[in-house]
C-alpha cells in the first residue's frame, strides 16, 4: 500500500493498493491545488508471516543386506514454517488490515509524524 499525502496537513488523497509494487520510489501523482513540493508519500512496509504445518518424517529401513535394498517409511511428523502471504510490518498494522479489507476508510483519517516529519500512524478525522 502506498499513500499519498499533504505533507503540511497529513490530508491522504490517494492510495495505491497492494502489497508489492514493482518500482514504488519511483511511483508519483501530481494533484491539482497541491504543490509538489507538498505531496508526501508513504510507504507501507510488508514482511513475510508463517504458518506452521505438520510434515511427515521420514526413514530409510534395510531391507535385504545381500541386495542393499531399503525401504522409505513414514515415522512420524514433525513442524515446519512455511511462508503464509505478506502481513504490515507496523505497529498499526490490524489498522492497515482494516484499510485493505474496507472495513474502515483510509480517507476518514490522516498521517501522523513524528518530531523528524517521517510518517508513524493515522488518526481518525472523521
């Protein structure tokens, strides 16, 4: 998700959905009335979430030593992670969650900043 903003106001105009964009630094939009010099853009980062599933274990068992030949059985299962979609990687995030799944609107709200002017947070206009 990317999010376009007023960088004087925190005022969200636009958002690009999505989880991966190729190229994002190099998405722009240009608004009427608003300078760009104004226009703020906020990157959502993502990181990777797991699941954790059973798998079976496996062994090799000697069947005939004459002919080496051995035999593959299942002797249990054991836990492993795997890759389970991307998930926010904010201290927001079930409110990004919120904003993907429309159950809240991103436009009711605006960027927060902190002391640096960097975005940290929404919070709720409406």
């Amino acid at each position: 998700m990317i999010i376009f903003y007023k960088k004087d106001s925190g005022q969200i105009f636009s958002v690009i959905e999505g989880r991966i964009h190729t190229d994002p630094e190099k998405l722009e939009v240009q608004v009427s009335g608003v300078e760009p010099e104004n226009i703020g853009k906020y990157i959502i980062p993502y990181k990777q979430k797991f699941k954790e599933i059973k798998v079976p274990k496996y062994k090799l068992f000697l069947i005939d030593k004459k002919t080496g030949e051995v035999e593959r059985r299942q002797v249990g299962t054991e836990k492993q992670n795997v890759p389970d979609g991307l998930e926010p990687d904010v201290d927001f995030s079930q409110l990004v969650l919120d904003f993907e799944s429309k159950k809240e609107d991103i436009y009711n709200y605006k960027v927060t900043f902190d002391e640096n002017q960097n975005p940290i947070g929404f919070e709720k206009t409406v």
